[in-house]
C-alpha cells in the first residue's frame, strides 16, 4: 500500500484499522483515476491476503490464550505491563528456577549491559545479545509498546511508566530506553514467577 502514499492515503497504526481502510483506499484510488485497473487487481490481492494474515494472527493468538490458561506462572505473567499472551507463554517455559538472581535471569536473555572495568571505575557497554534472541526481540517489543504509550495523555500510574519517564528526563535515546525497560520487564518476570505473586504496580 506505500504506492498509495504519494496520493495521500495514509492510514493510523494498528492492524485492525489498517486492514478495515485498505480496501477503502484502493476502490477510492481507482475511482479517482490515481491506479489502473491492473494495478488494482493486485492491490485487492494484497488487501485479501493482509485480511487473511491478521485473522490467522488472531486465531494463533487466541490458542496461545486457551494454552495460557493451564499454566499458572504465564498467569502471573500477564499482569505485568507489556507482556501479553505471546511473551507470557514464551517466559512461562523457562527455567526460572536455576538463576539465583533477577539480574542473571535478565543475563541468560542478553539483556544485561557489558561491563568493562579501567582504572577502577566500572563502565557499562552495548548489552550482550546472548541466550535466546526470540525471548529477546518479544520483550524489547511489548517494552517499545509501553514506551510509546508515555506519549500520550492519561499514563498509569504505575512504577514501570515512573522509570520510562525517568530514562526520557536524562536524555537517553527512544531504542536504549526500550532496552532498558525490556531488561526490567525480565527482571520482574523473574520476580513474579519465583514469588508466586501477581505484578504489583
């Protein structure tokens, strides 16, 4: 659909609404001479198979929902902002248990800065990127989720939001903030799973 761009059809982020105008924007597009007839052909493909494509989306995720439903820790998971159905069932199979601490939970994820020590004075580089990279990239996204929502009015009150808020103030780049937050969503993860508890904002 980025070919319709350049005429002015743009539409607002999020898939359901996306799907909803695309067809719109093609029968319009067509209608005011912009594509030809070939051309909108194959948009109409492209507009069945994203019609499609998000369906099958939420079928899968209405699966990994039911499945979710036996597992107490992805449960407790769920709680906490920016981990929905998918990061829950994915941190819900780790072996939480073996990590003494939240830190070298959030370290098997590659979440965890590098340290490199001169003179005495402790100094914190790119983070590792080791252990499971899907794992990874989930949390940076459901953190890039809850981020972006700092942008808007009404942000809950709630300590997650606090610390993004925080990270803004000092200056710190949209990605790095991302990461960070990521690193603590892995962290409380931890904390719940161990503790048996619900996420308390």
């Amino acid at each position: 659909m980025t070919s319709l761009q350049e005429f002015g059809y743009i539409t607002k982020c999020g898939k359901s609404r996306f799907a909803s105008d695309c067809k719109d924007f093609v029968n319009d597009a067509l209608e005011n001479g912009f594509i030809s007839i070939v051309i909108y052909n194959q948009m109409l493909i492209d507009c069945r198979e994203i019609s499609q494509l998000i369906a099958r989306e939420k079928d899968i995720e209405q699966d990994i929902i039911a499945n979710n439903k036996s597992s107490n820790d992805a449960q407790l998971l769920v709680t906490i902002p920016g981990i929905g159905p998918i990061n829950a069932s994915i941190l819900s199979n780790k072996s939480v248990e073996i990590y003494e601490t939240a830190r070298d939970f959030a370290s098997s994820l590659g979440l965890v800065p590098k340290q490199s020590t001169t003179g005495g004075v402790i100094r914190l580089g790119s983070i590792t990127k080791q252990g499971d990279r899907y794992a990874r990239t989930m949390l940076i996204q459901g953190a890039r989720s809850i981020v972006m929502r700092t942008s808007r009015s009404n942000v809950p009150n709630d300590k997650i939001y606090h610390f993004i808020q925080r990270l803004k103030e000092s200056g710190k780049g949209f990605n790095v903030i991302c990461v960070a937050v990521a690193n603590k969503l892995a962290r409380i993860a931890y904390a719940c799973i161990k503790g048996g508890v619900e996420y308390n904002a």
